[in-house]
C-alpha cells in the first residue's frame, strides 16, 4: 500500500506540475489574468479559455488533477476521436460512456482489425452505436476493411444534421470486400448538410455500369442490391449522382475507376450542385492512355457547368478521339440526359496538377483539352496543392537533386507550352508556378 501510494503521490505531483507550467504560460497572455489566484476560484469562462491554449497532453493530465477539472476538460479530450483499428473501435464503445458522445465534433474510424480476437464484432452496429449519440458530429472518416450494413448504417446518417465533411475509403481488397458505390452515394446523400465529399478506391456497381466498358482487371460490386432507395435520388446511386447534392461543393475522387461515365452530361443547370473544387486522380487499374478514362475525366469536368473555381488532377486529360456509344443501362436514367455535340467546358480559375501522379509528357495534351476554359492560374506540385508541400530536408542532396531535375523537365515544358500559343489561346493566364520544395520552384507572369 505504502509503495502504491507513493507512486499515485509522484504521479499527481507530476500532474500538478505539468498543469502550472502551462496555466503560467497561458495566464500571462490573457488580459484578465494579471494578478495571481487560484485555480478553483476563476470564473467558468476563463478556465475554458486557459484550457483551450494548453496542449493537449496538459490537458489530459488537467483533467486527472480533480471531478472538476475532469468534467470542464471533457469536450477537449472528446472533440477529436481518432479510433485506428476495429479493435479500437470495439473498446471505445465498450468502455467510453455513451453520453460523451455530444463532445465529439471530429471522428475517424478504421475497421481494420490488427488481431483475430474479435468474436461476434460487428462494426456497423458499433459504428451505429458511436453516431447515434454524437450530436454535434461535424467531420466524419472511414477507412472500411469490408462493407457496412446498409440500413444500419443510412439510418443512422439521416440524424448527422452538422456533418460538413465525409471521408470515406476502402482500406481492404477492392476484389474480396468491394466498397459499392451506391452505398457510397446512398450515405453522402443523406448528410443534409455536407459540403466537403472525399472518396478514395470506391467500387462501381454492377447495377450502375455497363459490365461491357468495364476493363477485365476493374473490380465490380455485385452483391448490392440490399441498398434501399434513397427518398430523394430513388435507385440512382451512381456516383455521378453526386453532383445533384444541393448542399455539396468540394468533391474529390480518387483511386477509383470513372471509365464508364465517358458520355456524362447533365440537362439543366438546376440539377446540379454548383461544385468549387474538383479533384480527380487517375486508379491503379487502367492506364491514363485508355481512351475510355480520359473521356470520362473530362465529362466530370464538364458537368460541373458553368463555372468551376478549382480543378485538382492527378491524372491527364487527352483529346476527344471517338464517340463512346451509350451504355444500355444508363438509358433508363431519368436525372441524367445526352447530347451528341461537345458540350463547353466550364470556365475554371485555378487549375493545379499533381506531379507525383501526372508526368511532364502529358501537360500539353492535358492543356489542350482545357484551352477555352479560362484558366488564370496554374500550379504545380506534389500532391493536390493543400497543405503546401513540405520544405526539403537540410542534407538530403539526392531528393533535392531529384526535384531539381523534376523542376528542370517541368520548365522545358512550360516554355515549350507558352512559345507555342497562339494569339488569342490562354488570354486569360496569368500566373504558372511550380513547386517543388522550399528552393525548387519557378514562376511565370504572363
């Protein structure tokens, strides 16, 4: 007992420490705490704004100091639920009192399991149980290692009124546990409130493409046909539906095969969410040549008419050379109709390219599909522009050498680009600029 109590003795003195350390540095930066007093006797507000300038570690060991600092620090430690593995997932529910889920505003959960001692998991109904109470969810992630029942799971998105972001990928074997796109659609669409979709290695269905387009190598969802019809969007979930979500305006797609959409257009202007950013990448299963993907890249571009402020593309564009003929099982299609001329691009304003998916030998045909649609801008980099690329490490001399030659490829290429212009081709480019790390770039004003 003796030794225990010494232990939980240094334990809290240590708490105690770290939690002085930091009200010192942050008191001293707050207007209304000029004259020292204790902790206790601090009105409810200001402790709230202390504790929400400490780090997070002081504020995990502010809460184990006493009741009620524990009970004020709740909505910190809770705001941001990051749950790696089915395992994780299993012993949140298990473990965490269902009440804290009104703290939660950010939750990123993963299905893989990292064991096989997990008899009788089910993560839909864990997953159910979590959203159920959260409340106030604003940001949702999943990275699925199988598929989620799906009237479990759409359920319970109807009641994630707050939620603005959805994240959703497929971190299994796209052959073995395929992630259906009409799932996928089914789910976003349900979030009256999202605004920002990102999907990664999403499955196609067989009930959404013409299995004659799709390539040999491409898995395909089979077995969905247990989705419920959407009480808006009916039984059109593919994922081109996505663009009739009013509330959505940034949407990115990537790792996941879009061949089949070649001939997508939509009617009307009214039916389709005025998207701010598109972001498409290229998938590890047809190669950018095949005249189907780029086809269908830029019919995704050209849906988003009449305007689209950003295009994201980690994949080339190519120049229209058939006319791809209409599969039979879009014909039935109502939201969505054809026309056999080229319709105009939308006008586009930022235009930036992944380096690390895109090669310098495309740039010119990927610019030649793109000439009319009034780029200002253009930026290059690796990886899709946000955050910044991080600056090169001090002493790596051969990825600096590496980004070196990237950017000397990339600006033969540019110079190329710009000496061939016509008068009157890209009147409205501005800028150009590529980045490569903190001292590999190069910018053109035009």
């Amino acid at each position: 007992m003796t030794a225990q109590a010494d232990k939980d003795g240094i334990k809290r003195i240590t708490h105690y420490d770290t939690i002085n350390s930091s009200l010192q540095n942050a008191t001293t930066t707050h207007p209304r705490s000029t004259t020292m007093c204790s902790w206790r006797s601090l009105p409810t507000e200001l402790l709230i704004d202390i504790m929400n300038r400490l780090p997070s570690s002081a504020v995990r060991a502010l809460a184990a100091t006493c009741r009620s600092s524990h009970s004020l620090c709740l909505p910190a430690i809770f705001a941001n639920v990051i749950l790696p593995s089915a395992e994780s997932l299993q012993a949140f529910v298990l473990h965490v009192p269902r009440h804290y889920g009104q703290y939660i505003l950010s939750l990123s959960v993963c299905t893989e399991r990292k064991s096989t001692h997990l008899d009788h998991f089910s993560p839909t109904d864990a997953l159910v149980e979590i959203l159920s109470a959260s409340s106030r969810l604003q940001s949702l992630s999943l990275s699925l290692a199988s598929s989620l029942d799906p009237p479990k799971i759409i359920q319970a998105f109807a009641h994630l009124t707050n939620v603005h972001t959805f994240e959703i990928r497929n971190c299994g074997l796209e052959e073995d546990t395929p992630l259906s796109e009409r799932l996928v659609v089914s789910l976003a669409a349900s979030l009256p409130s999202i605004a920002h979709l990102k999907l990664s290695r999403i499955s196609r269905s067989a009930a959404c493409v013409d299995l004659c387009d799709v390539p040999y190598n491409v898995p395909i969802a089979m077995h969905d046909f247990d989705i419920p019809p959407h009480p808006r969007l009916g039984a059109d979930l593919a994922l081109p539906s996505l663009l009739t979500i009013p509330t959505l305006r940034v949407l990115e797609i990537r790792d996941t095969w879009l061949g089949g959409d070649s001939k997508l257009d939509f009617g009307s202007n009214e039916s389709r969410s005025p998207i701010e950013k598109l972001l498409l990448t290229g998938n590890m299963y047809t190669s950018d040549n095949a005249a189907f993907d780029n086809d269908a890249y830029t019919a995704w571009i050209r849906a988003c008419r009449p305007s689209l402020p950003t295009l994201v593309l980690g994949t080339a564009l190519a120049p229209k050379v058939d006319i791809v003929p209409l599969s039979p099982s879009l014909v039935s299609r109502p939201e969505i109709s054809w026309d056999d001329e080229e319709a105009e691009l939308p006008q586009i304003s930022h235009l930036h390219i992944d380096a690390s998916l895109v090669t310098v030998d495309t740039l010119p045909s990927t610019m030649e599909v793109l000439s009319n649609c009034g780029i200002t801008r253009v930026t290059i980099s690796y990886g899709d522009g946000t955050p910044p690329p991080e600056p090169l490490g001090e002493g790596d001399d051969f990825t600096h050498q590496c980004a070196l030659d990237d950017l000397k490829e990339w600006q033969d290429t540019i110079e190329e680009f710009l000496g061939s212009l016509e008068s009157g081709q890209w009147h409205a480019l501005r800028q150009i600029e590529v980045t490569f790390g903190k001292d590999v770039r190069a910018r053109w004003e035009l």
